[in-house]
C-alpha cells in the first residue's frame, strides 16, 4: 500500500479500526481465583486486556455506570471472574494473530505502553493523585493507536512510519506525512468512540500547553515521552530537559529523579513476560555504549536519522491565508473541540496560524507563547509538532529581564535567526530560547493586537538538515501579521 492509499480521513480510520481486537502478549496469565484487587494487578500488565475489560464493561453494563470505568479494579469487580474470563478468552494470541513483521513492533509498543504506565502511576502516588490507576490506564490507552495500526494490514502503517522513521521519539512527521495526522490524533479519536476514560481523551494529542492542563495529564505525556525516549537511557540528547520537567513536577532533585525513574523501569520490568529492551538502559545508573557495528538508528539526535522532513501544501497554506482573512474560524473551532480544550477568540486564530506554518509550510515545530496578565511573562500556549516535548510546552521567558525576546516584543516583528547569526546573538538569548533551538534555524515573530504585544511565535524544521528558506520566511511574515490582525479584532 502507498502513502497515498493511507492517507484518507481520520473518521474513515476510526470506522476501519473500530472493531479489531489487539492480540494478548505472549506467556501472560491470569489467576481468576485471586480478589479483585490483585486480579487487576494481573489485568494491568497486558494493553489487550485492558482495552477489552473497558469494552465489556461498556457493552454489557453501561446502564449502571455515570461515565466511563476509571481503573480495572472496577471492571472486575462489575464484570465478576465469570466477566473477566469471557474477555480474556475471546481475545486473540499474538502469535497467531501477529505475522513475523509485525510481531516484533506490536511487543514492543505493548512494553513501552506497560512502562510508561508504571511511570505515570508512581508519579500519580507521588502527586497525591486520588485515582493513581486511572493515570495508569491512560498513560499505557495512550499507545492504543499504535498498538491496533500494527495489526491493521499486518502493520503496512506502522512498517511505513517506522522506516521513515524509526525512534518513536521522532515518528510525528512520518506519521503525518504517511497519514495526514498524527497518531495522538487517531488515539484520541478512537478514545472518544470507545467511551474510553476521559484522562486518555485529554492527554492523547493537544495543542495546549502544559501550563494549561491538569497535573495528571501533563504525567501521563511525560511518561509517553519518557517511554519514547528511553531506548537510548540516560545519554539521549533531549532526556535532561524531560528529567528536569519531571523534577519540578514532583519537586526532587536530579538525583532523586533519576531513582524514580528507575524505580519506575524496575517495575514495568516486573510485569513482562520477557526482559525488557525498550526502556532496558534506564535499569542502569550508566548503559554501555553501543558496540562497534551496532544497530544505531534509534540514536536520533536531529540528524537525518531523526525522522522525515514535511513537505509544504501550497493548497493548505492558501486556505488558512484565506481563512485568517476571511476570519473564518469554522475548522479551527473543530480541531480545538475535538481536543476538547476551551479556546478564546484569539486562540482560534493562532491555532489556524500555527496550522499553516505546519501543515502548509512544513515548518515541523511552531510555538505560540502568550503573554501572561502580568505583562512580564512569556509562557507557551499552543504547540505543533512537539507534542510532549517538555522544553516547548513548558516555555518561559521573563519579559522584566533584558534579552532578545524582550527586544523583540518591543513591537511587531519578524526575524529568521540562522546558526551563524545566533552565535552572535547567544550572550542575549533566554535559556528557553537556547533549549528548544539547540543550534538549529529559526523563525520568530512578535504578534501584537493593535498597539499592545500579544505573543511571540516560534517556528524551525526538527531535522538539522532541513534547513529554512526566504520563501519560508516570506509566508511565515505574512501569516504572524493576519493572527496579529485577528488578534486586533478579536
């Protein structure tokens, strides 16, 4: 199958996928004569099960259920071992469900699943959290799209996305360019047509920010990306931003992090049938450099090994042009919806502005910071094309210190910062700016409404070989002044 035949609308996905079943891991069991408590226990460490638990539940009981289940202690405990024992039974085996090319991809998004969960969970207890096992099952239903594209079409997707591609840290562009949206954003999909919990609908893709979600789902994207990142331990290049974003989380120093992450991989160890390879190095304080002669595509670091380049959509960027000069807001609301977050006015016009950057010039990261009540205080809002990434979502800059973002919001502006020009610039340059540009190209824009500073926007391509051009910073010009117009009239 081509790209091109993936690529078809998410509903037509949602109803393809509906139905499939994902297969059990191999050599998991299930004690049914155990109590409920430890049956679930038993229930957690398989992705399979869990989904089908939530389906029966949904299916055979929804008229003496409020909302959807939270955690499998209560499926078992609505379901009874008689329940728990239809599902496990009717639930295919991967080794008879799953071909030789697709066997491997399938285990292996079932352990980052399985650890990530564990993660988020410990956090969760950390965090005081009152229902620290429905942050687990969000954070391992956050991987169900993954998990049921690998037995869709004997994993023809997620083959595609993983030759393009192959570290899931860096899969976000492959996964557009083969599909024309994200995972995140069939999981999420596919979420709301499960009824599945409401925690998994709203941390499974977003625009916003961390600042502006909840404590539970902002553990439970640091967890998938922790998970994402973890194949190459402690030494992959964006780990220490997720390990401080961690910290400040759960207030412990960078010694105490790194123990909680541990202790977190040992426990996700414990529930598989084999030993780990995904997260296997952050069972070490130090893992061994990679042999001579090793497999090193997962060690992305930017470079061409780090993912696929978008292509620009002259038609797209010609409609959200459009669309902002019309003040057209109809597919913005829908796509903000859709990730059920409230939105202003004003951040419907920056989505569609942030649409066109990413989706119709291939620009494959753009940040829109908003400036805080206090006046003195840049904080990300929206986010394109670094969903978990800690160091987008989680950008600050003081606007009460001098630097060149200062500078900049002094009145409406755009600049393309090149690598050469940022080494001039470098003594000047917030900490915030330096993290998430790390040497590369970059575009900036102060977006005003009328005569007073609204936000800045941050736009560069992942791969360091991607690089930017005077077109590029033509458009991207032009679409910052129309959101600074509909930001005036909002």
């Amino acid at each position: 199958m081509t790209i091109q035949q993936h690529q078809r609308r998410l509903a037509d996905w949602v109803t393809d996928l509906a139905s499939l079943q994902l297969p059990r891991i191999p050599r998991h069991t299930l004690d049914l004569g155990l109590a409920p408590r430890e049956l679930a226990a038993q229930i957690y460490a398989d992705p399979a099960l869990v989904l089908g638990m939530i389906h029966h539940v949904n299916t055979a009981a929804p008229r003496h259920l409020d909302s959807a289940i939270h955690s499998m202690e209560e499926a078992v405990i609505l379901s009874g071992t008689r329940g728990v024992a239809e599902v496990a039974a009717g639930l295919p085996e991967a080794a008879q469900a799953l071909d030789r090319t697709n066997y491997r991809g399938y285990l292996f998004t079932c352990e980052r699943a399985i650890h990530a969960a564990c993660q988020a969970r410990r956090w969760a207890w950390q965090l005081a959290d009152l229902l620290p096992n429905e942050v687990y099952t969000a954070a391992m239903l956050r991987h169900t799209a993954e998990l049921v594209m690998w037995i869709h079409d004997h994993g023809a997707v997620m083959r595609t996305i993983h030759e393009m591609a192959p570290e899931p840290a860096y899969a976000s562009e492959a996964e557009y360019v083969t599909l024309g949206f994200s995972l995140g954003e069939l999981n999420l999909a596919l979420a709301q047509q499960w009824a599945l919990p409401g925690l998994v609908s709203e941390s499974s893709e977003t625009l916003a920010a961390a600042d502006s979600r909840s404590p539970r789902s902002w553990a439970v994207g640091l967890a998938a990306r922790l998970a994402a990142l973890a194949r190459q331990g402690w030494r992959h290049p964006e780990m220490g931003a997720l390990l401080e974003d961690l910290g400040e989380l759960l207030e412990l120093d960078a010694e105490g992090t790194a123990a909680e992450v541990t202790a977190g991989a040992r426990e996700a160890a414990g529930l598989l049938p084999w030993r780990p390879v995904t997260f296997a190095p952050l069972l070490h304080g130090e893992e061994e450099p990679p042999a001579e002669g090793e497999d090193t595509r997962y060690l992305s670091d930017g470079s061409p090994q780090g993912g696929v380049c978008l292509a620009p959509r002259p038609p797209i960027l010609r409609r959200v042009t459009q669309e902002l000069e019309q003040r057209d807001y109809r597919r913005s609301r829908e796509r903000v919806q859709l990730r059920q977050e409230r939105a202003s006015t004003a951040d419907l016009a920056m989505n569609l502005v942030l649409t066109g950057l990413y989706d119709g010039l291939g620009l494959s990261r753009a940040l829109y910071a908003r400036i805080r009540p206090d006046r003195e205080t840049l904080a990300a809002r929206l986010v394109l094309g670094a969903a978990g990434d800690p160091l987008f979502h989680r950008f600050r800059v003081d606007l009460s210190r001098p630097s060149l973002l200062e500078e900049l919001m002094a009145k409406p502006a755009a600049v393309w910062v090149t690598p050469q020009r940022y080494e001039r610039l470098r003594a000047r340059a917030p900490r915030s700016l330096h993290a998430i540009a790390h040497g590369r190209s970059f575009f900036l824009a102060s977006v005003f409404a009328g005569d007073q500073p609204h936000g800045l926007i941050y736009a560069d391509r992942h791969r360091l070989d991607n690089t930017l051009d005077e077109p590029a910073f033509r458009q991207f010009r032009r679409l910052c002044a129309l959101g600074g117009a509909c930001l005036d009239e909002a």
